[in-house]
C-alpha cells in the first residue's frame, strides 16, 4: 500500500494523559472556584451533579449525529440548570472553559518518541492530526508547548467543525482540505472505536497504538497494532 498522508490522535496517542480519575475533579474545582468569584453560589457537590448530568446527556443524545460544540455551551447549560442565565459568549463563560483548560493542562506529557518520530514522518509524508476536544484553543496552545505543531499540515479539533471522532464527515473534511485519497492515508491512534472504526469508515488504513492491555471491546480490527510510537516507522515501511 502507497502511503501520502498519516494522521494522529492527540490524546494519549502523541500526549499522554493522567487517568480521568485524576484530572477531571480538579478541573472541574478549578472551573467551580473561578465561577463562585463571579457570584455563582451553589455547592461543589451540586455543581459538580449537574455538570456531570449535562455532559452525559448531551452525548447520549448526540450519540447519532456526533456533534461536537464548544465546551463554553456545556458551561452555560450547567449554569442554566442552576438558575444562572449566562449566554455562551459571556466573559464569565469563557473564563470558565479557560480555568478548566489550565487545569487539565497540568495533567498532560508528552510521548517521549513523539517528536523524533514525527520528525522523520515529516520527510516522506504529509502529517495530519484529529481530535475529539471541546477546547480547541487548548488543544492547540499544548500543540506549541511540548512543541508538536511544526510538524503538522492540518490540525482539526472537534469542537472547531462541530463532529467528533468517529463520524465519517470529520475524517472526510480533513482528507479533503489535505487533498489527500483515503485509499492512500493512515490513521494512528488509541481507542478501538474511534481511532479504528472512524478511518476504517471513510476508506483509510489504521493503526492502534496499545500500550497496556485493556477491557475495550474489539468492534472493528487495525491493519496494524503497535505498542509504541517508534514502532510506527517499521509499521509504515511494511505497508
């Protein structure tokens, strides 16, 4: 197989992130404690329920159409529900979203093989990077800090096309703008259904990147399986 383009995963494919138990409540106090600045007066308990209860239920929801907003929207939901009416643009909104991304930020490495790999990628093919994120200028201020967003071509955030991984459109609207043939890119990632499932739907190769075993049901199965990002360059030679 002819390879043109290879596509990655951002989150724990090329930066490696703590488990959610560990990061996810202390974004969320960081978020509750800049709020309650701003004269939001309700519990960490009560705030942190109803978050939790909006989140899950707009992915169910959207489990068919794979839509994708801003995080600023699952805020405003949140607020609203606890009988504050702030509107998605409101500075308080943004600086939210900002104090949740701050956070998290703190719980992110990078992969210690990403950047001599890319490098090397960078000579042969064009280099593309899809991800599932709701805070996209996060997602691209961690590109410049561990210093991933030189080697790139196209970088699309989910919340920025409004579809997330695996919907077929955003891999379609990546290959396109990278006027690349999907017959003739790959995908790299960590997770089974999207990183897999996704690609394999628009015609792309994929390779899994499997680091540690885990209970992920196998719903679709990678042209290649790799445990390790140096790893990729033999796997792509044998394609």
């Amino acid at each position: 197989m002819l390879v043109d383009a290879v596509f990655f995963d951002l989150f724990d494919t090329l930066l490696l992130l703590e488990d959610v138990e560990a990061y996810y409540e202390p974004c969320l106090r960081k978020m509750y404690g800049f709020l309650v600045k701003r004269g939001v007066n309700v519990s960490f308990d009560d705030f942190q329920r109803v978050y939790f209860d909006v989140r899950d239920r707009f992915y169910s929801e959207s489990r068919e159409s794979l839509e994708e907003p801003y995080f600023n929207v699952r805020v405003t939901q949140t607020l609203e529900r606890l009988g504050y009416n702030f509107k998605v643009t409101d500075v308080a909104v943004a600086g939210a979203t900002k104090s949740f991304a701050d956070e998290f930020t703190r719980h992110v490495q990078l992969d210690k093989d990403a950047l001599c790999v890319l490098q090397k990628l960078q000579k042969k093919y064009k280099l593309g990077l899809i991800s599932n994120f709701g805070i996209p200028e996060c997602g691209r201020k961690l590109l410049e800090t561990f210093g991933l967003k030189e080697y790139f071509d196209l970088v699309v955030i989910s919340a920025e096309v409004n579809q997330r991984k695996p919907s077929p459109k955003i891999f379609k609207n990546a290959l396109q703008r990278l006027g690349v043939d999907a017959s003739r890119a790959v995908f790299v990632g960590d997770m089974v259904d999207l990183d897999v499932v996704g690609p394999q739907s628009v015609g792309m190769k994929t390779i899994l990147i499997k680091r540690r075993s885990s209970g992920e049901d196998i719903v679709a199965k990678p042209d290649m399986i790799i445990k390790s990002l140096v790893e990729l360059l033999k796997a792509l030679d044998d394609c």
